[in-house]
C-alpha cells in the first residue's frame, strides 16, 4: 500500500482539496474529517443549499453547482484532490434529473479538474447499485448491470462518463462504491426509516433476514480519503461495506429500540412487494405524481437482496478496515436522533 505524500496536508492559505455534494450527508461527514486530518478544503455547493452538515470545518465556500463548468472550473483551481460526492440518491424521480447530475455533472467534474492542471486524482462516489441488484453478491471483477432503473443506469452510466473523461483528459480516477451507508444525518437509512419507524408504517421484506451491506459514515469517509491518497487506486474501482452481515432486521430492531418504537410486525414476500412496487410506480407516472410512490422496485430489490459485496480489493489495495462498528455505529446513530439537530428531522 502506496500512499502518495505528494497529496499529504501542508500548510499554506490555498484550499488543496475540493468536495462536490457538501450539504449531502457522505460529502459533509468528509468534509469535516478532511479538515480534521488537516486539509485546507473547498466546498462547492448551490446558492441557498444547507451548509449545517459542515460548520465548523472553516472549509471555503464556493457557489455553483455539477451543470454549471465554469463555476466547477473556478472552485477546482488549485487544488490537488477532487472528491465528488454529489449525485441525486433517489429510488423516484425524472430521469432528467438523474442523468443531468449522476451523469453529465460526474463528467464535467472531471473536465474541471483538468482544466485547473493542478489535480492529483479525482474520487468519484459511485454504488453498488451500478452491479444491477444481482441475486447473489459479488465483486468489482463482475460487470456492471443495466436494470433499467432511473438510479442504478445513472450511476452506471455516470462511471462509464467518468472513466471516458480521465481517458481524454489524463485525470487519475478512483471509483468507490459503498453499500448501504448510514449514521448521523442518513437520510435513506436512518432519518426515513426512523419517521416509517414511528409512524407504524415500516414493514419487512422475507422476514428482513436479507444481509443489509451496512457501512458506517465514519469508516466510510476514511475509506474515500485513503482511497484518494493512495498511488495504487487510479483508474480503479472499489466495493466498500463494514465487514459484519448485518442483517436488515438487526439493523431496523436496533434502530427501533433506540426510538423507542415498536418494530414492524408485517413482512412482505417478494412477490408482493414488487407487484405493489411495480403498480403504484405505474400509477404514480401516469397520474404525473412527482411524489414518492409508497414502494418502488428499487426499495424492494435492496431489501431483498443480499448486500454483502466484497470488499477484498479495497483491503489488499490501500488498507480498508472499519474501526467503527455495528454497535458503536448504532450508538453515535441514535445519540444524534436523541440530539436537537436530529429531532429537527424526525420529531418525536
């Protein structure tokens, strides 16, 4: 395992790193453990966006957003280290949307750094979604999958205009893909989930004994930043998840517990479950309905397949472990619930 010391803290008054996504739970975790492994670091962010996921971490703010080159193109000069954290994480919406962030904005972020000169390596934040919800899990050497889903061919297409713009612009690129991440701030696995929780309305797909591919948001952020160091890691793309087979109804009971909050007591077969997916996605795009059906497919293929992806690769590269386990991940989780900051998004 290399690291490139070339990229290491120093000092001077010069961001020398830039995060994409910020006011997003992943990219503002990593923005404040940047700053803590002493970075000098730059957000870009759009006018008007939360900026709460990061105060404290004195990063310097630039406004812009993915579409926008020439506001990624100002926000990327002079630093050394690119992460792109941004993407539309959805299991609903235009597919407009998604390609116009996941897709197109992934691309330019690689454009940018080029045109700044000044860039080491790009880490672009991809998902296991990209392998196409396979039945049984596997590792980076399978091929990526297109299921026809808005977010799973977005973030796979997203990768393909990633890899494509290193190529033409000679930019090194790291592709992550992390499984299920959660912890302070999660929106998908804790905040929603805690809200189905308390509202009686969480239920189970097969019973919920489906491995859940659980990686805390600390091991994660240290995964993005040593991936992003290392020599070994460019042009190459690595599966991330905590190592214990956390199954979804291990993590849903602690979460409950936590809550207070009974666990749910209905499950669904898979069967059902995709053939109300598949119903009221129908429904909700014939009737225009922008909000989220009650159950998409996407849902129901991540609670219904196995997520314990390998993460062999990351370990034998550039040193992946997690130092934060299921226990403690779910102690810091619902402290933060208990917090103001968390009763602000699930009220109890």
């Amino acid at each position: 395992m290399n690291k490139d010391t070339s990229d290491s803290p120093g000092s001077g008054a010069r961001p020398d790193v830039l995060v994409t996504g910020a006011s997003g739970f992943i990219g503002g975790h990593l923005v404040r453990r940047l700053a803590e492994r002493g970075h000098r670091v730059r957000v870009l962010v759009r006018e008007g966006s939360d900026r709460s996921g990061f105060a404290g971490s004195e990063a310097e703010t630039a406004i812009g957003d993915l579409d926008d080159i020439g506001s990624l193109r100002r926000a990327a000069a002079g630093v050394r280290q690119v992460y792109n954290c941004a993407g539309k994480s959805a299991d609903w919406g235009a597919w407009e949307d998604f390609r116009r962030i996941n897709v197109t904005g992934a691309a330019n972020v690689v454009e940018a750094a080029a045109h700044a000169g000044t860039v080491r390596r790009v880490l672009h934040v991809s998902t296991t979604d990209v392998y196409g919800y396979p039945v049984r899990p596997c590792d980076e050497s399978a091929e990526p999958r297109d299921t026809g889903l808005p977010y799973n061919r977005s973030k796979l297409l997203g990768e393909r205009a990633v890899r494509e713009a290193a190529e033409r612009t000679g930019v090194p690129v790291t592709v992550v893909r992390p499984v299920s991440v959660y912890g302070p701030g999660s929106k998908d696995f804790v905040i929603e989930i805690a809200d189905l929780l308390l509202r009686k309305q969480m239920v189970y797909i097969r019973q919920g004994r489906v491995p859940a591919g659980l990686l805390y948001v600390g091991n994660a952020v240290d995964a993005l930043i040593d991936a992003c160091a290392s020599e070994s890691t460019a042009g190459r793309a690595y599966n991330l998840r905590d190592p214990e087979l956390t199954t979804w109804r291990e993590y849903i009971e602690a979460l409950a517990r936590g809550l207070g909050a009974p666990p749910p007591k209905l499950s669904l077969p898979t069967p059902v479950a995709t053939a109300v997916a598949t119903v009221s996605e129908k429904l909700y795009g014939l009737l225009g309905v922008k909000a989220r059906p009650v159950l998409t497919r996407h849902a129901v293929h991540l609670f219904d397949r196995d997520q314990s992806y390998g993460t062999g690769r990351a370990q034998e590269e550039f040193g992946f472990k997690s130092p934060v386990g299921f226990e403690e991940g779910m102690r810091r989780t619902v402290a933060w619930l208990d917090s103001p900051e968390g009763r602000k998004h699930v009220a109890r």
